[in-house]
C-alpha cells in the first residue's frame, strides 16, 4: 500500500494514531504516549494532511476510525513493530541458555510463531522449548519447575500474573451449515472434563438447550474442524473463531461461556535475561490487535 504523503510517516505519528485508535480517546491516547491532548490532536492533524484524508471521525463511542484510518492502522502496526524490533536487535546482547515455555495450543500458529520469530531474530543463539497444554498441565510444570513461563487461561480465580488479553470462550457455529438450529444442539467438547466443558454445559442447562455430544477432541484444533465441518457447535475462545463461523450471541439465545482471561506466569525461580526477553516477547506478541488463528 502506497500514499502519497507531503512528508513520510514519521513512527512518532504513528505510535500516536495507534494509541488513539486504540483507546478511542485522546486524553488515554496522550497518556499512553505521554503528550497533552492538544499535542495529540495536532500529530493526527499532521498524518492526516501527509495521507490527504480524515483519519478519524467522532462517533458515540468516542473517537472512531475512518475507512482510510483502518486501511492505516494494520500498516503503522507492522511499521512501529518493525521499527521495535530492528532497534531491540541493534542494541540487545548476545544471549544464550535455555527457556522452557508452555502455551495453549489455541495460541501456537499466530501468537506463538510470532513471538518466536521475534525472539530468535534478536537472540539466534538461545534453545527454546516450548509445549502445548492445558492451563493445569503448565502451572504444574511451574511449580515443578520444569517450565520457565507458561501462558494459561484464568476463567473464575484471578491470580497476580501477566495479563495479556481478555478472550471469552463461546458458543461457535458454522455459517454454512447452522447447527445451532437443530434439536437436541449436536456440540463438541474436550475428552478431558475441565473447566470450558463445565461452563459450557452450565450455560446450556441455564438457557434450557437439550443437547447431546456429538464429537469430542483433545485439542481446540479439533473442536474447530468439528465446527467447521458441520458436525457440532463447540466452545471455543473469542480469538480463535475459524474462518467461516461465527459466535453465537445473546440474540441467538446464547452467550458468553466464560469470562476468560489469558495471563502469563513466571517460574520464580527461572532468572536471567533469555527468560525475561522471551516473557517481553510474548508480551508484546498479544499486544499486536487482530485475529489469533
């Protein structure tokens, strides 16, 4: 995408129209990016005269982005993040070791692929072990210390860890196939009891759906081929809804499952810099808005 601009996208603007559209809001913005308001206004008004259209727009929620502002802001994400990591890679030290990390593996395409490329770009040098599994599985291996950081859901009791985002699990159907509508609901769900089946199953009992199982998986990959094959409706997280489904919502007679947060935990005693620039690393992986696949 090119534009033709009076002057070039200085990553100052950038990271200034990121936090706006973000926050929706210019005084959040400005603390975010540490500028008053006025000096914020008068970033987005420079951007806006390079790129020659309106960014922005007023709207009831706040501050709201324009068609061109959208077409934007997935540029000046890859732009500063970009900038980030080529100045990270220029200043870091050389490190070595090992990390051990766990992950649910509703995360291993996007997040972790894009945590890992960032990391080994900086630090060739470092041994990486990472695993997939579920949130007890990891903490487990926390406290067996056989894990340095492990990235798990919390749905009910909050701990003091890294929260990296809010992912609700929910009810997901296939466009193409519209199971919800059958009676009783054929719904897939996890081999091993645990907390998304439970809620999953109490939402159902609450709204009165009779169901029945129709598929069980192991993994949320394969509750997502269930979906997407037309064989069941399944619990699955916000983020991770495959291509041609959608959730189902409160005006389908659903809702949300759970109200999922995702939080990194570090093993303490795991020390040294190559722990703490991966933990950075996947801090700043979930930071990066869009899709999670």
């Amino acid at each position: 995408m090119a534009y033709v601009m009076n002057h070039p996208l200085e990553s100052e603007l950038l990271r200034t129209f990121i936090a706006v559209a973000e926050t929706g809001n210019l005084t959040r913005a400005g603390e975010i990016v540490h500028r008053t308001q006025s000096a914020i206004s008068m970033q987005i008004k420079r951007l806006e005269k390079g790129v020659g259209e309106p960014l922005l727009v007023r709207g009831s929620r706040g501050v709201e982005l324009t068609a061109k502002g959208e077409q934007l802001l997935a540029n000046a994400r890859r732009i500063v993040a970009l900038i980030d990591e080529t100045a990270a890679s220029l200043s870091a030290p050389p490190l070595e070791g090992k990390v051990r990390l766990g992950i649910p593996e509703e995360y291993g395409y996007s997040i972790l692929v894009r945590a890992l490329g960032a990391f080994a770009r900086v630090h060739p040098d470092v041994e990486i072990n990472a695993r997939y599994g579920s949130s007890a599985e990891h903490m487990r291996a926390v406290e067996a210390d056989k894990l340095d950081l492990a990235v798990i859901f919390e749905w009910q009791h909050y701990s003091r860890g890294d929260v990296l985002m809010s992912d609700p699990t929910v009810w997901v159907t296939s466009q193409a196939h519209a199971k919800h509508q059958e009676r009783p609901l054929p719904i897939a769900l996890y081999e091993d009891a645990g907390w998304c089946s439970e809620f999953a199953l109490q939402l159902l009992a609450r709204l009165g759906l009779p169901h029945r199982v129709a598929y069980r998986s192991k993994t949320g990959g394969g509750l997502k081929v269930a979906v997407m094959s037309g064989i069941a409706i399944a619990p699955i997280s916000r983020s991770n809804i495959p291509e041609g489904c959608r959730e189902l919502t409160e005006e389908d007679g659903f809702g949300e499952i759970d109200q999922s947060r995702v939080v990194m935990h570090r093993n303490p005693r795991s020390r040294g810099p190559a722990v703490d620039a991966m933990a950075r690393a996947i801090r700043d992986a979930f930071a990066i808005p869009g899709p999670v696949t």
